[in-house]
C-alpha cells in the first residue's frame, strides 16, 4: 500500500515513515506544502496523513494540500494528524477533502489502525 506522510516536524515524519516501512507500506515523505503537492501530482496514494502546520514556501498549509489531494487524487483517504483540534478545524479539515481526523499526539498503532480501517482491501 502506498502511503503519503505530510508533517513539518522531520522527527516524527522519519518516526513514522520507519514505522509504516517496517510493515510493508510504500511510503513517501514530504516536510513542506509544495514538496507534498508534488508528490500527489506525481504519484498515487492509497492514504495520507496530512499535518495542517506545515511550512512553506509559498504561504501554504495543510488546507491547501489537502485540495490538492482531492483535485489530483480524489481516491486517496486523507487522515488529518493536527494539534490543532477545535471543532471548527476539525470541520474545515473534514470539508476540504480529509476522510478522518486524528488529535496529535496519537500512537502510531492508532494510526495503523485507522488506516487499515479506511483501506481494508488494500492493507
């Protein structure tokens, strides 16, 4: 399965990137907005986990990769990983395209979980 992992922070991102590697996924990493949008353009994802926070270039965040996912990727579940919870994140980040969203910190075997749940064909 071809996982995205989307996060400013390069230790997490390397954490879970070991992580899903040593369980057989196809992973790819991106650390900023426009790194992650070409990724989407250029291959295809089972599942993303998004962080909101991102750096950038160009000014944008987890919202704008987001849109890019569902313009370039419609297929792919997105699971939004932000600690940036409030109710009206959480529904803005639903309504830009992600399928789920997940309160940092979470274990990484809750994300597995997720993600098995939201590919259970593909896993």
């Amino acid at each position: 399965m071809r996982i995205l992992l989307i996060d400013d922070d390069e230790t997490l991102l390397g954490i879970m990137a070991e992580f899903f590697l040593g369980r057989g996924f196809d992973a790819r990493c991106a650390g900023e907005s426009e790194e992650a949008i070409a990724l989407v353009r250029h291959h295809r994802f089972d599942v993303a986990i998004v962080d909101l926070e991102l750096n950038s270039i160009e000014g944008l965040d987890g919202f704008g990769v987001l849109k890019a996912l569902r313009q370039s990727s419609p297929q792919t579940r997105v699971i939004v990983y932000s600690g940036h919870c409030s109710d009206s994140i959480v529904e803005a980040a639903l309504r830009h395209g992600g399928t789920r969203f997940i309160v940092k910190p979470a274990s990484l075997l809750e994300l597995l979980a997720v993600v098995e749940e939201l590919c259970p064909l593909r896993y």
